[in-house]
C-alpha cells in the first residue's frame, strides 16, 4: 500500500516536470518566435530605407487642375510644379526650429523615434474634446510618412513606418532629420520647405523671419492647405499663430509678455504670384477638395475639376464690384462682394469675395484678417462668422406667417411700440424714414420694408422660432444660438448670415419652395477619364409654393415699394420680372441687395471687413445700383422667364 502511495507521487512529480518543461518549451519558442519576426519584419521593411538625398527629392505627381464650366478655362493648378529650396540647418533661425518643434513634436531631441508620451497625451486630449484631432505622430513620423508611404491606412503600413522611423533614428542624428524635415514639409499648395514659404508668404529669406513669421509658419504645418494665408480660414491661422507664440513663452524660449506683444505684431503677407483666376471661388473650390478627397489624393492622382463658375460673367461680376466700390469710397465702404447662383441646380456662377483681390489692404500697416478696413484676401461671401443682413432676413419672417395661413392683405398697425424688455432694456423699434404709416398691410409692410410691421409679423404671426427654422431650412447656416439669443431683432438682422448662404435661400423663392445646396462643382474626372463626381443634387421642398410665390409676387412688386423706393430705384429692371430686397444695419456697417429672377438669383453686401461703420446711406444706393448693372448684363443672355402668377 505505502508502495503504491510512493509510486503515485513518483508520477505525479514526473507529470508536473512535463508540463512544466512543456510551457517552458513553448513560451521560450513564443519568445523566439517574437524576435525572429520582429528581426525579420525589420530587415524586411528597413532594407530599402532610402539614403538621405531622398529626402529633398520627390517624384512629379499628377497635379489636380480647377477649371470654369466649360473645362476652356483653367482657374488654378492645385499641387504643379513643387517650389522647393533646399538650405542647411544652420541658415534655419532658431525661433522657427523651436517653433515647429514646440507645437509639432516637444520631445523630439529625447525620444527614439515614437514617443509614447505624446500619443497617451493626445488620446487624453482626444477623449476629452471628443474628436480625433491630435495624432501624436512625431516629426521622424511625419517625414517617413509624407516621404516613402502609400496613402493606404492599413497595419501593414503602420508597421513599416514605424520601423522606417525606428531605423531612420539609428542612422541620422536628430539635427540631419530636423533639417530634411523642414526642407520636406508642405506650407501649401506646391510650396515646400520653410525656405520657399519664407519667400512666398514674407518675401524673405527664412534666416530673416521675425518670431511672429516664424509662428505664422509653424502653424501652418498642421494642416497647410486648410490655414492656407490666402483661403476662407484665415482669421483660424491667425489664431493659431498666438497659440505658437503662447508655446514659446510656455517653453522660456521668450517670455510670456514678449509672447502677448508679437500677438499684436502686424503681418503682411506677400502678394500671391502664380497665375490664378477667381481666386475667391477657387480657394472655397479648395476647400471642398481638401475635405472630401485629402492633400495626398489632390496632389498626385491628376484630377480635372470641372467648376460651375461661368468665366465670362464672373469677369463682369469683378468689374461691377471694382467699379462699384470705387464709387462707395465717397460713402465710407472699401469692400464688395457678390455671389451669383441658379436656382434651379444650386450651381454658383459667379463669386467675387472681395472688391480686388489683387489690391493692398486699407490702411496700409493693418493686420490682415484683424484691423483691416480692406481685407482683399478675405472671402466675405463665405466668410466664416457672417455679417448682420439688415431687413434681407424679413422675407423668412413673412414667408413663415404665410405658411400659418395668414395673407398678404392682413393688416397690422404700424405705430411706436414698446415691445418689452430684452437684453436689460425696453426694445422699441423705429422705421427707416423715422414714421409711422398706421394701417398696413403685409404686402406694403414688406415690399416698402417697414420695421415696426415686421416686428408685429415676428412676434404675433410668424413666431420667432418658427422664423429660424424657416431660414435653417432654406439654407441659412450660422444660426446655431438659442432663439432667445437673437431677440425680436432677428427680423431686422439681429443674426450674423453669410452671402452665400443668403444668396442660396433666396434661389428657395426662386424655385418656388424647393431646395437645393450650393455647388461648385459640375463634375470630377480622375486621370483616365472616369467620373468620380457630379453634380446630380435632388431638390427637397422646404416651403409651399404658394408661400415662395406671395414673396416672388411682393419683392417683384415695382408699385407696392414705389413709396419707399421710387418708381425707378435701382431694384426695377424694365421689361423683366425680378423680385429683390435690400437690408441695411441700423449702424450702417453693412449693406445688401439680394435679388433673382426664375433663372439667377445675385446677392451683394458692401461694407468694410474692420466693421467701421459707413455713411448713412441705404443699401438700395450703395449696394442697389451694383446688383442692378450685374442683372441688366446677365438677363438678356438667359432665356426670358416670368415668376408663377398668384391665383384669384
């Protein structure tokens, strides 16, 4: 019996031996295996890490060409010819190393390549903001990545570009990465390396740039083509430029007083010189691109994009706003713009963001995006915070009390009137011509825009959250506040809108009702032919089609706003059916005339992009006659349309 306990032991201590050896067997071969292929894929992927000259040579790639709409006209090429200048290290001025190194990759002379500590750091900021914005892609990354990768987001080439990274550290030093990474990195269409942006964007030798150039420059990097000096973000760029200067001071590279002083530096950036037509237009085209197709893809697969921009009247549309701004100089407006769309497809014709894009800025020795009465590159048709459109917002009032089934013959009082305390005081509107009409109805009330009447449309008929939602339907994008926020004023212009969005809702009366967004695209080839994009949008109803025409019948009303007006003002084009509405702020800083016929509707504001304040002038005369002379040269080429009679 003790005999056999023994043995049984014996055998137990002997199966435990197995299986230990067993696991010690297999881990140590799980081990190995480990080494073997994390050896293999490094020998594998980093044998053909290219010699270092590579670095400051890229292959031509196809570039994407921007064309009018009848693809003779060739606006922009997007990713051409690369300028790039290649200069040493120690011809870099040292603020705009730490600049870059600052906001792009703060450990780069410690880590080895992949810095773990970024990366937990940005999926913190990640988590907390609840976007993927921050990477934690170190600058050995980033030039591995722009340089030898496909575009393809596969493991297999997040592998390779982190053993290339791994293998470009052991053999260089961090100054020979440093280097070639600045001689590499883009700051914008066709522009590479910090010593052709230096020249582009400052005219000047990058060993020149000042701290506040420097910081315009390292902020780019982030994303070039979208705080592209001369696009739609500007005032973004800007914006981030402090965000570097304030990482200086956070470093000690300067103080944190000196860092708030070059905040207030004035910036001039130099005149663009590759040929460009529309710049205004092709830069929101750009725009579009970057956002649905990416940097990497625009710049090498060869695209043709056809636009919807008709050269021949954008050209007329940059002469009346040139002529017409000269004009308004008399009345203290430096600036125009004009979008023109049709209706019934939502492509854009004609879009001219500024009154020249090719003039200096007004005064001389402002900040651009910041104190300038004259911002030529600013886009403010699509300028990204909007401007007050004065009583153009009244017909999204009138047009939501028609749809509860009130007409254009309810009458309503015009008389002063305390309409309540808002914002801390009582609100109590005034009329433009500082009367009182008594009796009215909706149609003079609108058509001779009235405010008081408008105010009583709002508040008793109309509803002001109703009216919002009305406009949101129609295209109006900005007002993203509480009704609350705006007040009764929002029926006088109390929400900021953009000139594009305005000029797309207004083609919703156009289009009796229906629908359709803004494009400027008709149509995107690849490089073999193939279409990968079209304009094929499906208008969607948003407004009855009684309710589109009582405005188109009101606005195209030459008699019912004679009072107001005159019989001859420059909203009336003889011999065409054309409705339009003016809207001027109560401080005169803006300044707008929105009009259509069934096949164009135009839109245009003069103001001053600083805010300043014009003369007392109305709308219909200084952004009125503009409207008008770009109407009565388009009309005539179009086919002659009437707006829907209203039915008895």
């Amino acid at each position: 019996m003790a005999k056999r306990k023994y043995h049984r032991k014996i055998y137990k201590r002997s199966k435990k031996r197995k299986i230990f050896f067993f696991l010690l067997f297999s881990f140590l071969s799980l081990i190995f295996l480990i080494i073997f292929s994390s050896a293999f894929l490094f020998v594998y992927y980093a044998k053909d890490l290219p010699r270092p000259e590579k670095f400051t040579e890229r292959e031509f790639a196809e570039p994407t060409k921007i064309y009018d709409r009848t693809g003779e006209t060739l606006l922009y090429e997007l990713y051409g010819e690369e300028k790039r200048e290649i200069i040493p290290l120690s011809e870099m001025p040292e603020c705009l190393k730490k600049a870059i190194i600052f906001t792009e990759d703060s450990n780069f002379y410690s880590h080895i390549g992949i810095d773990f500590q970024g990366i937990i750091r940005a999926i913190k900021i990640n988590l907390r903001i609840g976007r993927p914005l921050y990477g934690g892609s170190t600058i050995s990354q980033q030039l591995i990545r722009s340089t030898f990768l496909t575009r393809e987001k596969t493991i297999k080439r997040k592998v390779r570009e982190i053993i290339l990274t791994l293998e470009l550290e052991r053999r260089y030093s961090k100054d020979e990465i440093l280097e070639w990474y600045l001689n590499q990195i883009p700051f914008g269409p066709n522009i590479y390396g910090v010593e052709v942006a230096s020249k582009t964007y400052f005219e000047k030798s990058a060993k020149d740039l000042t701290i506040p150039e420097a910081a315009t420059l390292a902020a780019m990097v982030q994303a070039p083509s979208y705080y592209f000096p001369y696009g739609e973000h500007k005032e973004d760029l800007l914006q981030r430029k402090d965000y570097v200067l304030e990482r200086l001071g956070e470093e000690h590279y300067i103080t944190k007083k000196e860092a708030e002083n070059f905040k207030k530096e004035k910036l001039e950036f130099a005149e663009i010189s590759q040929s460009i037509k529309a710049p205004h237009f092709v830069f929101h085209v750009q725009d579009y691109l970057l956002k649905n197709y990416g940097q990497e893809f625009l710049q090498t697969e060869g695209l043709k994009v056809y636009t919807t921009l008709d050269w021949e009247l954008q050209q007329t549309a940059q002469k009346v706003i040139k002529e017409g701004t000269e004009r308004n100089k008399n009345f203290g407006a430096y600036n125009g713009a004009l979008v023109a769309t049709e209706p019934k497809t939502g492509e854009i014709l004609a879009m001219v963001g500024s009154a020249d894009w090719f003039g200096d800025s007004y005064p001389e020795d402002c900040t651009p995006g910041k104190d300038c009465i004259f911002d030529p590159k600013v886009n403010t048709a699509t300028y990204q915070n909007g401007r007050q459109p004065g009583s153009a917002f009244k017909p999204f009032v009138y047009a939501t009390a028609f749809e509860k089934g009130y007409d254009d013959n309810y009458i309503v009082i015009d008389e002063k009137t305390d309409f309540g305390v808002y914002g801390g005081k009582h609100y109590i509107p005034h009329n433009y011509d500082m009367r009182f009409r008594g009796s009215i109805t909706l149609r003079e009330a609108l058509a001779q825009s009235i405010n008081v009447p408008s105010v009583k449309v709002l508040k008793n008929l109309a509803g002001q959250e109703d009216s919002i939602e009305t406009a949101k339907k129609m295209g109006i994008t900005t007002l993203d506040k509480p009704p609350s926020f705006y007040g009764l004023s929002i029926v006088l212009g109390g929400g900021e809108v953009r000139l594009l969005d305005m000029v797309s809702a207004y083609g919703v009366f156009a289009r009796e009702g229906l629908r359709i967004p803004p494009t400027a695209i008709l149509k995107i080839e690849d490089s073999n032919g193939n279409i990968i994009e079209k304009n094929n949008k499906t208008p969607r109803r948003v407004l009855s089609a009684h309710s589109a025409r009582l405005i188109n019948d009101i606005l195209s009303d030459n008699e019912a706003r004679a009072p107001m007006f005159g019989r001859r003002s420059p909203l009336y084009l003889e011999n065409y059916d054309t409705a339009a509405k003016t809207g001027t702020t109560d401080d005169f800083r803006d300044a707008w005339t929105i009009g259509y016929s069934p096949s164009i509707v135009v839109g245009v504001w003069v103001g001053n992009n600083d805010n300043t304040s014009m003369a007392r002038q109305p709308a219909v005369v200084l952004a009125g006659p503009i409207w008008h002379n770009l109407m009565n040269y388009i009309l005539p080429k179009l086919p002659k349309e009437n707006f829907t009679p209203l039915k008895d």
